[in-house]
C-alpha cells in the first residue's frame, strides 16, 4: 500500500513540474515555478517540509558499503526517509549520483537534493584567491573566472557554490581577507556582482552554471583584533555604507541564496539576526532566495551566549529568517516540537521551504535530477584547456607591481644568470591557496617550472630555508620553521654566483583562509632573516611574494629594487609570474587593501574619517592624531600598483561645478602614457564630501576604468559624476543626498594627482 501511495505521490509530483516546461517569459517563468512549488508543498508532511531545510556534510564514502552505525548510519537514515533537503561536500559525478538517487527515488516525494561546494576560486583548476583577483579590478576577467569555475564544478556534480564572499574588511591580521575584494565598498560591490554573474550566467538552468550565495551576512570581516569569529560591533553608518553594500549588489545580480555569518553583530549572533535577515535582507531588499547558516552557526548561538540550549537555537534561527540548517541537526531535531508548541510558525517554515523549492527549479533539478552528472561531460571539461587558459588570464592580471627603482624588471630573457631562492620557489602546493578542497595537491605550476620553461636563461635554485616544519593538522601544516637555518650557506653561494637573484617569499597556503589569523604581519619564520644575508651579497633582489593577506615588509620596500605582490595565484602560478617578470604582460594591477607599515597601524583603510585633528597644529605638537613611533601613512596605499611604463595625469576639467537633478557633470583629463612599453592604467575617481549629518571619509572611490597606451600616446579619459554617486546612509538612516561642497580626484592610486571642487 506504502508504495502504491509513494508511486502516486511522485507521479503528481513528476506530473506537477512538468506541466509548464516551455515558457519562456521570465514573469510567467516564475508564476510558473511558484504554482509548481505550491503544489508540492500541498503535498509534504512537516517533517518533510523541515527536511528540506537540513543540510548534512558528506557523511560516508559514498562509493563504499552503506554506514550502518554512528552518525552517518544517522544521516543516511535521514536522507532515504526525506529528511535531507541539500548536502555539501559531495563531489565527483559519481558520489552526487549515488545520493542524488537515494533523494529521487528511495525517498516518498522524490525531490531532489541541491548541491553545496565551496567553489571559491575554482573547483579543479585554480584561479587566484578572491582577494588577488580584486587587485586585477578587471571585472570581465573576474567574471569569467567565476564562469569557468562554475562550468568545471557543475562538470563535476555540483549545482551551488557558497561564494562570492563579499566580506570588507580592513583588518589584514584578518585571515579570511583572501577570500574577498578587499576593503572598499565600491569595488566590493562591483567585483561581487560580476562574481554572481560569472557563476549564475545568463541561465541558472544551463548545465554549465550553478547558484551563487552571498556570504557572510553580515559584519564578519569586522571581527575585533582581525581574530576570526570574533565579535562585531559596528555602528549603523558602517554597516550601511561600509558593509551592506557588497551584499546588496548581489541582490542586484539576481543571487539564489545567502549564507549568515559566526558574529554576533551588536550583540545578537547574525544567525539568529531578525533586522539583518528579515527586516534588511527579506523585507527592504525585497530578497526571494534563501538564507543558509554557515556551518553548525545555529548551534553556536550557545556558547555565544543567546541561546540556552539547542531547540532555543533553531526557534531564534527559523524566527530570524535562517531557512537552511548547515550541519547544526537542529531545525531536523526540534523544529516540529516548536511548531507544535506555537513557537514558530508553520507559515515561516512554509516560506523557508518554498525559497528553497524554488532555486531546485530555477536550477532545472526537478526537470532532471541527474543533470550535474554526466561522466563524459565531467571527464571533457575538467582541467580543460580553456579553463587552464582563464586562470593563467586572470592570474597574470591579478599581479600588482610594487616597486622597480633600478629598471630591473623585465628581465631580459636571454644571458642572464638567475638564483631562484625561497621556499616558495618551487612550492606547487602554496599557490593554490587555502580553498581547494576539489583541487589534488601539488598541482600549480612553480615558479621554478614557469621560469624553466620560459626563456634560455640559466637558473639555479637553492630554497635557503625551510618555511615549515611539516607538522599538520587535518594534513595542513601548522608549524613554521625557526631554528633551521642549515640552508642558508648554498642558497648565499648561490645568490653571489648569479646576476639577479628572484626571491619567493611570503605565506605557504594554510596560513591565511579560515580560522588563520596572524597578529604578526612579518615574513614568516625565518625568511627576513634568509633576505637580508642574500642582499648582503647580491644587491639585485627581485623579490616576488606569494601570501593571501597585505604584508608589512619596510625592510624589503626600503632595500630592495623590484618587488612583485603575486599572491596565491592557482594552477598557473608559475606561467603568470614568468609573463610577467619577462615582460610579456606588463603589470597592470592595483591594491584592493592597504599595506601597513606595521601592524600596530591595523585596522588601516584609505576611506578612513578625518578626525577632529587630522594634522600637525604646529613644530613639536604631540596632542594630534598619530602615533608617536610610527606614521600615519600606508606602505603602499589602495589603488596602488606600478607598470613597467610610467602614467601621466594632467588637464583636468569639469564640465560644470555644480550637480543636481537631472545635471551630472563630466570630469575629463589627459591621461599619457610617458614611459617606454605599452601599458594598461587603471584611472580612479574619488570623491570627498566635504561635511554632512554624519561625517564623511576623507575620499570614496566612486569610479574607475582601464586605459591602455603606447609608448607616448594620449588619450583624454572622462568620467560622469552623477547625484546618486553622492548618496549615503544619512544621520535621518536613509540613502539619500545632502546638498553641499564637494571635492573630486582623479588618480593612479588613492593617493590621487588631480583634484577639483564641485557643489551639489
Ligand atoms: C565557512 C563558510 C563555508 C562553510 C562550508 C564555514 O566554515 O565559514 O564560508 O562556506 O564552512 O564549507
């Protein structure tokens, strides 16, 4: 009789989504999916409904024997009883069917699993860390990176990646900064909704694209002391015009769903935030996706202090507008109970469910079920040569150059004698950053095989030191070396022996991501100390860092002639550096945050407020602010990054001085290119408003754009300065426009050249 019943229910069902499939209409698109989505609700039970909204990590091997004990005998219970809506961490055409046919067919109404993974800058083939693909601000490229690692993760069973993360923050002792845009709203805002694009593309349902999710909402980068998972007190102005943006930009890009955050903001954890999720993100952003937790967030609303125990956590959760449970167990465990005692309301569930119904849809799984897993398509489209080819893009546009006094870059590519020394030089594991779960180890190209390979030059390598001592937590390396210094005599001999010496430098992979903050934003271990004995015998240091945070390296800027930030790059590592340090792609990128010149100088951001004494009064004053041991200025600020040509700004003119309704004003300059290689500028607009109801930062990038030159060429570069531009968060909390004084520059960093006054 049970089967009788279950074969009817999935033939409704079946009969249900089937009915409208050809429509092609957006609107009548949605009505469509929405009619189809309440008439499977029509048909769950509670426990069914609530099992939709409990996501479970991969919990066995699932090509192995079936779990007949512990937790995933547990899960796998749940799962073949519908009580499983998502998984994560299933990977692999094979391990996604295998559970994606308990969900279909063992389970009563057949709905289909969706499939987390955290793609975070590629699935197989690694692009650069997020936060190195901001420096390229390149949005196309950026775009299409997410597009490539959309199509080789949606290759390999997956349909919903948790990123972009669009997290500002400007705390580099932060660990999770290489994972973002860096620290700037603006730029946050139109990196995040190219990433939503590139992963969404123009049709969810299309076998090559998989859901984004907006994460974290919100405050997370704010933690206190740059520690991770800290708490978050921010005010309201910062959270609107700092923090929210970002966020609301993927709304604009049309984002499938959401992740909260581990903060508490303000003292109540965003998991369990009802202003930040249905107040903010449902009701004023009018948001149709769905929120999940982050991982086991709902639970840990205990230790935080808000809930006293776990079916509190879920009725704060579920009420504030959490509809997924990442790896909690407790919307499964408790949620009908609170329905049944009147602590939530059906009616909430019903909408986190129906939120959930309808990204299955919009992604084509009740449609076909199985249409992530292809094994031809997998094997066809994973490491790919146009998928190789858009990271080795994407990782040459995101090098920034930081310094070239003595013009020893490029390095000519014939009778040179190279020393390649660091331990990060033929390090093919660092690269691919700390997300690469998908990814094998040791599977970018070093810098040793991209040097090799590109030009006849000799190079010798000797790695000086060891930069770890191998000691792992859950196989990643935790322990930095100290004490070994038995290295170092080669890697001298070595260094003398040669005409340049390229240095790689920084941070192996595991010592920025999640859970990796530092309080030290030094060279790790003992490679300062390697640098300063290889200069004392060989004063032609190219120095090319790999790290997923700003470092502060005086000693290097103040010594050394060139210096490359080249961050963790991915797969194609090596090739990007070659082109670059060769001169076949001129540098062209540009610092998403600010690089201190000590930490102590943390949080340190170019949109900071001005102070009531922003400078010195006069000779010998001590009472202004600053500190008494160090400046107030960057080492290199936002925005900056050099090419092997040099930039002009010059001639600037505004087509008028004032701006209003229905008048935007054109700000136009010359911009020439004055150096001896064709080059590519990114050109930034900032603007200062000069008082308001609340105080204003010191400048905003409000626009930018790529010029490039020839050798000598001119071109005259125009931007539009529109009233919308000068909207912010006002002391009335509204976006809105304040009439008054305002100053607008024009730059190759926010350390801007040209500057001229306008009124609104
Ligand atoms: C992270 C999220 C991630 C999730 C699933 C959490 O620890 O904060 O960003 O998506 O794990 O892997």
């Amino acid at each position: 009789m049970k089967k009788v019943i279950s074969a009817f229910l999935i033939c409704t069902v079946v009969f249900l989504v089937s009915c409208n499939q050809n429509v092609n209409l957006e609107g009548a698109k949605e009505v469509s999916i929405s009619k189809k989505v309440d008439s499977i609700l029509a048909l769950m039970t509670l426990q069914e409904k609530i099992g939709q909204m409990n996501q479970y990590n991969g919990f066995w091997d699932v090509t192995g024997p079936t779990p007949k004990e512990g937790d995933a005998a547990h899960k796998y219970e749940h799962l073949k009883s519908g009580l499983v809506g998502s998984m994560l961490n299933v990977r692999g055409v094979e391990e996604v069917t295998k559970v994606q046919k308990i969900a279909v067919e063992e389970t009563r109404l057949g709905i289909p699993l969706i499939i987390g993974f955290d793609v975070i800058h590629g699935y197989k083939t690694l692009s650069p860390i997020p936060l190195a693909e901001a420096a390229s601000w390149d949005l196309e490229v950026i775009k299409n990176s997410a597009a490539v690692a959309a199509k080789e993760a949606a290759a390999n069973g997956i349909n919903w990646t948790f990123a972009p993360m669009v997290d500002i923050s400007r705390d580099a002792r932060w660990g999770r900064v290489m994972e973002g845009a860096g620290e700037d709203p603006f730029l946050g805002s139109k990196i995040a909704y190219a990433r939503v694009k590139g992963f969404q593309g123009e049709d969810l349902s299309a076998v090559n694209t998989i859901a984004a999710c907006s994460k974290h909402f919100a405050g997370y980068g704010f933690a206190e002391a740059g520690k991770d998972y800290n708490t978050v007190d921010v005010s309201l102005s910062t959270l609107y015009n700092t923090i929210l943006p970002p966020f609301k930009a993927t709304i604009d890009a049309d984002v499938k769903t959401f992740m909260n955050s581990f903060n508490e903001l303000a003292g109540i954890p965003a998991t369990g935030n009802k202003f930040l999720q249905r107040d903010v993100l449902k009701g004023d952003w009018n948001y149709k996706g769905f929120v999940v937790s982050d991982w086991g967030s709902i639970a840990e609303m205990i230790p935080h202090g808000y809930a006293k125990d776990g079916k509190q956590a879920a009725e704060l959760a579920v009420n504030a507008g959490s509809d997924m449970d990442m790896e909690s167990y407790l919307y499964v465990n408790h949620i009908e109970a609170l329905v049944k005692e009147g602590k939530v309301n059906e009616k909430l569930i019903d909408d986190a469910v129906k939120r959930i119904l309808t990204v299955k849809f919009e992604l084509g799984l009740f449609d076909d079920p199985y249409k992530y897993c292809d094994l031809e398509r997998e094997k066809l489209v994973t490491g790919s040569k146009e998928i190789n080819d858009a990271v080795l893009d994407m990782a040459k546009k995101s090098i920034v150059l930081l310094k070239n006094e003595k013009q020893l870059l490029p390095l000519k590519k014939e009778g040179l004698k190279i020393a390649l020394i660091g331990p990060l030089a033929n390090d093919k594991n660092s690269p691919l950053g700390s997300w690469r779960i998908g990814a094998d180890d040791n599977t970018a190209v070093s810098v040793l095989e991209g040097l090799q390979a590109y030009s006849g030059n000799k190079i010798t390598f000797s790695k000086g030191v060891e930069l770890v001592n191998g000691e792992t937590i859950f196989g990643m390396e935790t322990s930095i070396n100290t004490t070994d210094r038995t290295g170092f005599k080669e890697a001298i001999a070595t260094a003398k022996n040669n005409d340049v010496v390229v240095m790689v430098l920084g941070e192996y992979s595991y010592q920025t991501g999640e859970g990796r903050s530092r309080a030290s934003l030094d060279l790790p271990g003992l490679q300062q100390e390697l640098l300063e004995e290889i200069y004392k015998v060989n004063k032609n240091i190219v120095l090319v860092l790999m790290n997923g945070r700003p470092l502060a390296i005086n000693w290097a800027n103040d010594n050394l002639p060139s210096i490359i930030e080249a961050w963790h790059l991915g797969t194609q590592s090596g090739n990007a550096i070659a082109q670059v340090l060769y001169g076949d792609y001129n540098p062209s990128g540009k610092l998403p945050m600010t690089f201190p010149k000590s930490v102590g100088q943390v949080p340190i951001y170019y949109n900071h407020k001005n102070t009531g004494r922003p400078t010195i009064p006069g000779p010998n004053q001590v009472f202004w602010s600053h500190y008494i041991d160090e400046t107030n200025q960057p080492l290199y600020e936002f925005g900056y990054g050099l090419s092997y040509t040099t930039f002009k700004y010059e001639n600037l003119k505004l087509s008028s001085t004032t701006v209003n309704e229905g008048n935007s004003i054109e700000v136009s300059f010359t911009l020439t290119n004055t150096g001896k290689y064709e080059g590519k500028e990114v050109t930034q607009l900032y603007i200062r408003d000069l008082f308001g109801s609340i105080t204003r930062p010191v400048k905003e990038l409000k626009d930018f754009n790529m010029v490039t030159l020839k050798p000598g060429e001119s071109k005259t570069v125009t931007f539009t300065i529109t009233k919308e531009m000068l909207q912010f968060y006002t002391a009335n909390n509204k976006w809105e426009v304040e009439p008054g004084d305002f100053k607008v520059y024009i730059g190759g960093s926010s350390n801007t050249v040209l500057e001229a006054d306008f009124t609104l």
